[in-house]
C-alpha cells in the first residue's frame, strides 16, 4: 500500500515540487545520487574503482518531452564519456541509460539513434552501454532498440525486471553469446495482468530467470542487493560450471556499500550503479518505495524542520 502511494507521488508534478524544496531531501539524496555534475560522478567513480569495484553511470532524467532536452540528455553522456577516458576510468566505468529520457515517448527513432550515438561514443573509448528498463509500457520497444543497438554493438546491454510475466522467456532469448543481461526485480508499479504482486512469486521468477542466464552464454549482471538472492547465484553459478569472470553482482550506490565490497574481495565482479544529476526526483522515490524504513526516515527529517 505505501509503495503503491509512493509510486504514484513518483509520477505526481505537485508533489515533486513540494520534495524537491524540502531541505531534508537533500540528506537524502546525497546518500542515494553522486551528484549534479560530471565532475562529482567522476570523482564517486574514482572512489568505488580505487577500492576494486566497477561502476556503470546513469545521468538522471527520464520521460522527456522534446528534441531539445533528449540531445540535451546525449550530450551529457558525451560530456561523461569523455571525462571518464581523460581520467583513465573507462576499463572499469561504463553507462547505463533511460530510453525515455533520450526522446522514446515522442520520437522513438531518434531515442534509438540517440542511444546509438551513446554506443558509438563508448565504443571509441572502450567501454559498453546498459539500457535500462522502464515501465512495462514501454517494454518492447526497449527491447526492439536494445536489438538494433545490438547489430553493430553486441555488447550492448539489455535490463529485464523479473516482476514482469513475460521475463523467464525473455532471458532465454537474450542470453545468445556475447550478450549482456541485467537482472533486476523491477522498480514501477504494474498491473497484476502483467506483473507478479505477491514479494514471493517475484522472488520465484528471479530465481528461474538466474538459472536461464547462468545456463546461457552471455554475462549475467545480477542486480540485486538481496542476500539470498546472492547466495542462490553464487550456488547457481557453480552448478552452470561459471567461473566468476564470467558474471557480475551489481547493485546501487549507497545501499549495502559493505556487502559491496565483501563480493569483490570475495573475488566476484561488482558493479555499483551511480546515478547523478538534477533530475533525481523520480529515481529518489523509487528507492523510498523499496524500503519503508528509507521513507520513515525521510518523514522523520521532515518532521524535526518544523
Ligand atoms: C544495478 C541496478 C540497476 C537497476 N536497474 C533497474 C532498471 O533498469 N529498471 C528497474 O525497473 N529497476 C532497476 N533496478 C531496481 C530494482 O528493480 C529493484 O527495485 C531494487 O534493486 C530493489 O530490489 P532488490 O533486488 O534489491 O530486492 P529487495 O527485496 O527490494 O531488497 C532486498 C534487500 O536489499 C536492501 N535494500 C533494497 N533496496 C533498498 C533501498 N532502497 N534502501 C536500502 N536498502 C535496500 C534491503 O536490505 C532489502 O531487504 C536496478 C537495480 C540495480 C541494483
């Protein structure tokens, strides 16, 4: 009930405004986004790369409305991927972008030629792009993109959010050589028509989907900050005959940073998501949708600035 109301604030212009301008959230937003500036999201980069693990960055911004602000968007990450080259990062930073914010909701062939021009800019200075998944909406022609991305770019990344029905099947087909798969459990409120409801049957679903991508030839991304989710993984990753090269556990910035760091002096690869940038309200809701204790102490800090 509360994620749902969460959720829909998340969507809610009013709401937004009234977040953005409290000062708690500040707090809040330093502990979940790196920053507004490509130099902050270099220098959180540097941080997590200096103590072994790998990062993929996403500049915040999503459901944009015109031409202008999705080449706004795609400048940015030129702006970034350059900076990461310059400071020597890109063997261990890579990106991760929104198809929304680059143009899909009112050009989706410009979006894909945005999102090429991301690839092609990261392919120049040797590193890979994710696309990440959105609300169910817009699920397919994520993954018709992510395809065409994939033609001249097979490394290209594809998310898929195990609440979803359709995504056991989904990971069997984009688990082919090469390919690069990010499990999450999916963060957006979906109808029951679509979506597993129950925390159980999502749980379920990810695990089936684990056994399809470890049991396929492309890299795992398993993006979960879930414990027995990671146990399950590591267990699952041995039964597949999979050495830990050949998968990553990923996870987002500032939730269980030790947990973090515990896999990648276990040996496992360990990829942490930054997100940075103004637009960090939609992403900042989502995280206080996924945990009650994040929204009570939001609420508490309101409360103590009266
Ligand atoms: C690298 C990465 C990329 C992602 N990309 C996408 C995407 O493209 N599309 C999409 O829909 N979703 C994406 N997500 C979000 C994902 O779908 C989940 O909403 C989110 O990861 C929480 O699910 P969980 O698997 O961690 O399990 P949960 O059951 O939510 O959490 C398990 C445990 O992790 C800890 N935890 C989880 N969330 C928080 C939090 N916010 N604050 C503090 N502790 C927490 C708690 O200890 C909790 O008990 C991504 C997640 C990651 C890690």
């Amino acid at each position: 009930m509360l994620r749902s109301v969460i959720l829909a604030a998340s969507r809610n212009k009013w709401v937004e405004r009234r977040v953005e301008t409290t000062p708690i959230s500040r707090g809040l937003v330093k502990r979940f986004v790196a920053g507004t500036t490509t130099a902050d999201a270099v220098a959180a980069t540097r941080a997590l790369v200096d103590d072994g693990l790998l990062v993929t960055l996403d500049y915040l911004g999503e459901d944009t409305f015109n031409t202008a602000q999705a080449e706004h968007t795609r400048d940015e990450y030129f702006k970034l991927l350059t900076a990461l080259n310059a400071d020597g990062l890109t063997h261990a930073a890579e990106v991760s972008v929104k198809l929304t914010a680059l143009g899909l909701l009112f050009d989706p062939e410009g979006a894909y030629l945005n999102a090429k021009a991301i690839c092609d800019a990261a392919a120049e200075v040797g590193t890979t792009v994710t696309v990440d998944m959105e609300d169910h909406t817009v699920t397919d022609a994520t993954l018709d993109i992510v395809n065409r991305l994939r033609e001249d770019h097979p490394w290209a990344g594809a998310v898929l959010q195990a609440y979803l029905r359709r995504t056991e099947g989904d990971c069997k087909e984009f688990a082919g050589p090469g390919s690069r798969v990010r499990l999450c459990k999916g963060a957006y409120k979906e109808p029951e028509s679509v979506a597993y409801q129950a925390r159980l049957d999502v749980d379920r679903s990810y695990v089936r989907c684990i056994n399809a991508l470890m049991n396929g030839q492309g890299t795992p991304m398993l993006a979960t900050h879930d414990p027995r989710l990671i146990e399950i993984a590591k267990d699952r990753a041995k039964w597949f005959d999979r050495d830990k090269d050949s998968f990553e556990f990923q996870m987002l910035y500032g939730i269980r940073p030790a947990e973090q760091k515990k896999l990648a002096a276990e040996g496992h690869k360990v990829r942490v998501y930054i997100p940075y940038g103004d637009e960090w309200y939609g992403y900042l809701m989502r995280r206080l949708a996924e945990r009650p204790a994040n929204m009570a102490f939001f609420l508490r800090g309101v409360a103590s600035k009266k």
